[in-house]
C-alpha cells in the first residue's frame, strides 16, 4: 500500500506529500503571489534580525529567499519569518553567507554594502558611493531622489553585521 494512502498514515516521500497538498493548500488561503510577497517582505522589514539584503519572491505560495546575510541566526530568522505569512506553502533558502568579514577589512565591508544597496528599492543606488573610515564606519555619498531613499541607504548599511556607525554625506536632489 502505497504511503499516505490510509488517514492518519505518514507519508513516506516528503515531495509527493508537498506535490498532492500544495494545490490544496492555495485553496484554502487563495492569495495571489504579489499579495504574499508584499507580506513576505513587510514581515522581513519589521524584524529588526533580518538584514535589508533579503528579498524574496513567490511563485505558487513557494518564498524563494534570495540576497545575503552574515549569520545562521539572521538566515534562520529570515526563513522562520516567511514561513509565518498566511499563504506561503514552503519556503526556500537561497540565501548567501558573507564571511563576517574582519573589522579592519574595509574592501570586505564596502562590497558587502554596496551588495544589501543593490538589492534595495534606491532608483539610483548607482549614484551612491560606500566608503569606510574607521572601526565600523561607513561613509555614504553621492546624490538620490528622495528623503526616503537616503533613509533606506542608511538604514541597509546600518543593517549589516560590521557597520556600527554611518557617516552620511548623501544628497537629496528634487
């Protein structure tokens, strides 16, 4: 007898189980994949352990998590946080860990900026240049579009393991 096939039996293969249930699932909380993914995403935002790297995106009611983080906790957080939203049916862990880069390494630290940036909504995150002076101190400058992009810029960089202050010399052009 094939598994799963009495109630209240186990299934054997995890997969088939996943297969036969997901559409079941959908039914039941019958969100579309954008209204998840926003929720996903505003869940990400409000916890404070997970990093501005994070993105994800919904296919099915599956979060695939993508963008970087530097720690097991911020990666367990993160998966733990998207598996909370009503809708999602499974989440996958395509996040990338930083090797928590040294203090003193200042390349290590302005690539692992301008990486969390570039996986920010800043229309011109281009225009940014990361610099560091110092333990833990990042210098942002260069020019963006809104009060609300310089927030985000500092707030991402803030978000990372080694930044412990940010110097901001960013522009905001009307």
């Amino acid at each position: 007898m094939a598994g799963g096939s009495r109630p209240g039996q186990m299934e054997r293969n995890p997969l088939e189980w996943a297969g036969r249930h997901r559409q079941r699932l959908r039914d039941i909380s019958g969100r579309a994949n954008a209204d998840v993914r926003r929720h996903v995403l505003r869940a990400l935002l409000l916890d404070s352990l997970v990093p501005l790297s994070v993105d994800a995106q919904v296919s099915e009611g599956v979060v695939t998590l993508t963008g970087t983080v530097c720690s097991e906790r911020e990666r367990k957080d993160a998966t733990y946080l998207a598996g909370c939203v009503p809708g999602v049916v499974g989440v996958l862990d395509e996040l990338t860990d930083l090797l928590h880069p040294r203090i003193d390494d200042s390349e290590a630290i302005r690539d692992a900026v301008m990486a969390a940036l570039a996986c920010t909504s800043i229309a011109d995150v281009a225009e940014l240049t990361v610099g560091t002076s110092g333990w833990g101190t990042v210098v942002l400058s260069g020019a963006v579009q809104s009060r609300n992009d310089r927030d985000l810029a500092i707030a991402t960089a803030l978000s990372l393991t080694d930044v412990e202050t940010v110097d901001d010399c960013i522009e905001v052009e009307p």
